[in-house]
C-alpha cells in the first residue's frame, strides 16, 4: 500500500468529521486500512476534528464576523466619534475620563501587536453613578467584547485562549476581593511576556500552559486590590445632580446599533491598517508617571501621537491627571515612613539624629487618624511590630545611647534617608501663580535673608549643646532652648568682686559637654555666654537703650 501524503490524510480525516456519525461508522475501517493506521488512532483524529468544528461554530455565535470599513479610516475623526457617543449618554466629572476611555477602546483591535494590556477600572462610591452605563458603552464598540458578571478563574484563562475576547467584567465588588486566584490570572495578563498560567489538564495530567494576555474591563464600587489597581487606569464616576440630564441609552434602538456597528467596523480597518505602524511609535511620556503607570498609558498616547497634536495633548493631560503621582496608593509600609518623617521633622527631634524605639512609639501613637494607637489588636503598636515593618525598608534598629541616657533599642535619622528617598514622593513643585507666599521687597528679603542666617547658627548651637537652663519666667522657652553652656562656673568672680546679679541664668548641667562652645572667644557678656545668644536681663536692657 502507498504512503498517503500528509495534505490529503488530513483532508480525510476533515471530511469524516463533516460526515453524519451513522455514515462514519460503517466506513471507518476502510478509511484507516486505506490511510494506513489503526481504527482507534484514526477515531481519536476524527474526534479532534469534530471538536474544532464545534469550537468554529461557537465562536462565530460569541463574536460574529465583521467586515472591515470599506475606506481609509482617519484616527482623529474616529476618536472624536467614539468620544461623542460616550459623552452623549454620560456625565463624566471631567473630558479626562471620556478621552482615557475612547483611546482605550480603540487599543483592543491591537492587543496583537501590544506588549502591555492596561486594565479599565470603572469604579464610584455608591451605586447609581453609571458605571454599567458605561460598560456597555464599552462593550458595544470593543473588540470581540463579552461581558460577564461573574466569572471563575478556570473559565477566564480557558475564554482568553480561545478566542482573546474584550473582557468586561461587572459587579467586580461582589466577588473579586475575595478571590485571590482569579485575582493573580488577571494580574499576570498585564504584561504580554508574563501572561501565561499552567495548569494540568487531560487523563494523563499533560501540563499545558494558557495565555491570560487581553484587554479587561473591571467595573464595581469602591477599590480593587493594589496589585490589580497599580495595573489599571482608573475613571472614577460620580452620581449626575438632579440638573445634569442625559440621553437614555435604549438597546433596540436600530439606528444607535448601526452607529457602534459603524464604529466597530472602522476601528477594524485603521487597526488592518496601521498595526505595524503603532508598534513602532515611542510616545512622549509625562514626566510625572512612575513606571507602570508609563507602561499602561504607553499603547494609548501611542495611538493619540497617530492621531495628531490634539489627541496627543488631550492624552497626555488625562494621564497626568488619572495616574499622576498624586495618585499613589499609600501602603501601611509608606504611611509609617511618612510619620517617621513628620516626627524627625517636629520641633521636638529637628536636630536629633537618634532616637531611642520607646519616643518614636510615643510619638507615632499621639498622631491625629493614624492607625498606630490601634494598630495591635485595639492596642499601641509595638517595638516588635515597629522593627518588623521597617526591617522590610532595610532599617533595623540597633543598641544606642544618646547623650547621658541608658543603653537602649533605638534608630538612627541616617537609617530612614534612604528609604524617605525612595518610597516618599516629593510634593509636587509650587507655582508661581499657586504659591500662597506673597513677594517681598528686596528690603523685606534681605531681612529674612539675615533671619535665616541668625536662626541656621542658633540652631547650630542649639544642635551641639546638652545643657539645660533655667531662666525667668517672663524669658521665652525658645531663646532658652538655644543658650550654651557657661564656660565657667565662677565667670562672675573673673569681672568683678561682687556677685553677678543674673542668679536666675546659673544653673548649668553638671557633667561636661560644651562641645559647642568656641573656646578661642572671649565671651560677650557677664555671664559666659557669647551673645547674642544671651538672655540675661541686664543684656536685654543694654540692648533696648542701644
């Protein structure tokens, strides 16, 4: 018997699947005799057949097959449709949502060409705010759209290999906080090279490995997951006034199904089109955006650079308003940082450079809504709990001592910069036109600029001094604070036989530090204090008759 070519084998083994399974049956053996294997080998061919044609037929059910616009489709008029259509039935609280929204629609006819598939995040506070509204404006214009209001993790993975559908998921809030799995397979479809899960599948338990690679739509109330959040672009609807009226979006209207038809056909025919074309752009990206924020608006300011300098613009201010760094999510982690921060910068530890871990307790819990008062089980946070959080910023606490006290568990303000640095984004830059600082006049500025320079050196011998004064009631705590150490304790008897009449200046700690003082200086006043750092009554009263 001759060896049947493979193109003719397989165009058997076709045309049996096609055939009636009554017909089948009665030439089965002929078949594989003729073919040249065994019946059962040639039935398992048959069977894989069948269920392809079975698949063929479902997926023209899911997404029947349209045809591409006739003509050349220009993006900018394209854009502008879709952004109409979206505004003629929402009320959007600003053009941000609806341009974000109108690029994101269009980049699901080029999830084949794109490295990075950014999720939609449609959320509100409360219900009734148009988040399905906008939805099914979504699905009526997306490519090979289907829309779910629950889903389990086997049938997502399972749908975005057979047919990479727009998936548009409703009513998130009810089941996908708790649902770690589906909530890491929609995690891993954000980044093309990642965007696989394995599982085992068949009698044998064959490993096979699903693509979860697609364009997503996640609608609900309130917020996601951070991981899922970090991958998203978020549209955050409000409710409409009793004054805001908007055209009702009506399902069998005919002549508003045509127009999404319209729509779905021409973004087909510029995706034909320019597919190549949007591969090979390097958009302009907004300085402001960390670096996944870039990666998810990277494919849509792709597309608004191909539209023009009008999308381009509109695109680029949506970004930095949606996802700009105002935007960040605020981890327990970052929070106890930024405290950290705050306290160090307090009047109380400005210039303290150590701190032992029983202060910084203390000072983290006396802090207006924060969640350390409470943060162990409706208790204080502890110092385990507080080493333990900042170990994962690699800051760990040591064994120190500061100035004369006891050898205790405590951190170093050189231990937090690092991380402060990293982890705490810089305010944004105030502008002229915003800044609430009124301009001086070069007088008032040069001042202010003395002042500085008196208050950086007072605080430069306040930094270096371990003293404590006590002074007259009627003297204020700030200038006390700054005195430094009388370089003698008998400097009265140095200038004149009679005792100094300044008694309330005299008490000096007793064990030696001074390290502060500038000891090549001869000392201003009576009472060995070099002014002006020098509070006594007889220098203030030598200063007002000056």
């Amino acid at each position: 018997m001759a060896d049947i070519p493979a193109d003719i084998a397989k165009e058997t083994i076709l045309k049996l699947a096609i055939i009636d399974k009554l017909e089948y049956e009665r030439c089965r053996e002929i078949e594989a005799n003729t073919l040249g294997m065994r019946v059962s080998a040639l039935d398992d061919l048959v069977s894989l057949e069948r269920k392809k044609i079975e698949v063929s037929k479902d997926d023209g059910v899911l997404f029947p097959q349209e045809i591409p616009w006739e003509s050349e489709v220009n993006l900018s008029d394209l854009l502008n449709k879709i952004d109409e259509a979206i505004n003629r039935y929402m009320v959007l609280p600003s053009a941000h949502e609806g341009t974000a929204t109108t690029l994101w629609i269009v980049q699901t006819y080029f999830m084949n060409v794109l490295e990075c598939a950014p999720i939609l995040h449609i959320k509100s506070p409360e219900p009734r705010c148009g988040k399905t509204t906008l939805t099914r404006l979504i699905f009526k214009m997306s490519y090979k759209s289907l829309l779910a209001s629950n889903i389990s993790p086997a049938a997502l993975f399972r749908l975005i290999e057979q047919y990479s559908p727009t998936l548009l998921i409703d009513e998130a809030d009810s089941f996908l906080r708790e649902n770690e799995e589906l909530r890491g397979i929609i995690n891993s479809g954000h980044d093309r090279d990642a965007a696989f899960t394995i599982r085992c599948q068949g009698e044998y338990h064959a490993i096979k490995k699903f693509c979860t690679f697609g364009a997503k739509v996640i609608s609900g109330i309130g917020n996601i997951a951070d991981t899922l959040e970090d991958r998203s672009i978020p549209i955050v609807l409000r409710r409409m006034l009793g004054t805001e009226k908007k055209e009702k979006m009506s399902m069998h209207n005919k002549t508003l199904q045509n127009d999404f038809e319209i729509i779905r056909r021409m973004c087909l025919r510029f995706a034909k089109d320019n597919s190549s074309k949007l591969k090979s752009i390097n958009p302009d990206i907004p300085c402001n955006l960390n670096d996944r924020a870039a990666d998810n608006w990277h494919s849509l300011l792709s597309l608004a650079t191909l539209a023009g300098n009008v999308w381009s613009t509109k695109a680029a201010s949506a970004a930095m308003a949606l996802t700009g760094n105002e935007q960040c999510t605020i981890t327990i982690g970052v929070e106890l940082l930024n405290d950290i921060q705050e306290i160090f910068s307090s009047d109380k530890f400005r210039h303290a450079q150590r701190i032992y871990s029983s202060d910084l307790l203390e000072a983290l819990t006396q802090i207006d809504d924060a969640p350390w008062p409470t943060f162990n089980r409706g208790k204080p946070m502890t110092a385990r709990q507080l080493a333990h959080r900042l170990k994962e910023f690699s800051v760990k606490s040591k064994d120190l001592r500061i100035q004369y006290g006891p050898n205790k568990k405590g951190f170093e303000r050189s231990d937090f910069e690092d991380a402060w640095e990293r982890y705490i984004p810089l305010p944004a830059p105030e502008s002229a036109a915003t800044s609430a600082t009124p301009r001086q006049s070069p007088a008032d500025a040069g001042c202010a600029v003395a002042d500085i320079q008196i208050n950086t050196l007072h605080d430069q011998f306040k930094q270096n001094t371990s003293a404590t004064v006590n002074c007259l009631s009627n003297i204020e705590e700030q200038h006390v604070a700054s005195n430094l150490p009388r370089q003698n304790q008998n400097v009265a008897d140095k200038y004149s036989s009679e005792p100094s009449n300044d008694g309330d200046c005299r008490a000096v700690a007793d064990k030696p530090h001074y390290s502060g003082v500038i000891e090549d200086s001869k000392s201003d006043c009576r009472c060995g204090y070099r002014l002006p750092f020098c509070n006594c009554p007889n220098t203030i009263q030598a200063e007002a008759s000056n």
